[in-house]
C-alpha cells in the first residue's frame, strides 16, 4: 500500500509540473511573438517613413543646405585631423629652418662688417688721394688692401 501511495504521488507531482512547465513555455512563446510584431511594427513604420520622404520629389532647401554642412563638417573633421598629427613635423620642420637662417645670420654679420669696413676704406684712402692730387703731392700710402 505504501508503496502504491508513492507511485500516486509521483505521478501527481510530474501532472502538476507539466502544466507549469507548458506555461513557462506559453509564456516565452507570447514574449516571443511580442517582439516578433514589435519589430515588425518597427519595419512597417520606416518603410512608410521611407515612402514619405521619397513621394515628395523636391527637396527642401534648408535639408540641402543641413546636408552640405554635414558633408563639409565630416571633410572638415578629417583634415583638422590629418594636421594635427602633421603637426608635430612641421613643429619641427619650423624649429629647425629657424635655426639654419639665425645660425646663417651669425655667420654673415661678420662678412657683413669686414666688407663696410673695406668699403670704408677705400673711400677714405680716395678721397685723400684726390685731394693730395689736387694739391699736387704724391705720398706713399704704407699699407695694401686686400678684398676679402
């Protein structure tokens, strides 16, 4: 008898599980179909959209315009981009022509100099020249000028 009571048991307890199993399941199910219509609902809804926009063939200036500006900003974007990363090179490119022609410029300051000093010259040892000829004496000028 016990174990007749046992066995009726178990099969009571299995009848009473599968009926909440089969509802679980029937649950998934209707959430599953749920979304199946939500996402079918969604593509009904762009493609009508998709439609609207399409029906009407002129389109508004100010859309193009907003387009434009779109387009022009994304290019814009790219090549504010582009320099940035150029500009660590061409921070450095600067540095150095800057050095090369202040370096070049200290190398010709004294050039510079040497040559008004012997232009100096020369137009002082003329003018005394002309002059001593203009009295009529002759000296001997003691020293040579080299040009540099």
């Amino acid at each position: 008898m016990s174990n007749q009571m046992i066995h009726e048991l178990s099969v009571q307890k299995k009848s009473t599980e599968w009926p909440n199993s089969s509802l679980s399941e029937n649950k998934i199910k209707n959430v599953i179909d749920k979304i199946k219509t939500i996402r079918n609902q969604k593509k009904k809804i762009s493609k009508e959209k998709g439609k609207l926009t399409n029906s009407c063939n002129k389109l508004c200036y100010n859309y193009k315009i907003i387009e434009l500006s779109k387009k022009s900003w994304q290019t814009l974007k790219k090549k504010n981009t582009r320099l940035i990363r150029k500009s660590v090179f061409l921070k450095k490119i600067c540095v150095e022509q800057l050095s090369i022609s202040i370096f070049l410029g200290i190398i010709n300051i004294p050039r510079i100099t040497t040559q008004l000093f012997v232009d100096s010259t020369k137009k002082i040892l003329d003018r005394y020249i002309y002059k001593n000829e203009e009295n009529g004496e002759k000296k001997n000028i003691p020293f040579i000028l080299f040009r540099l």
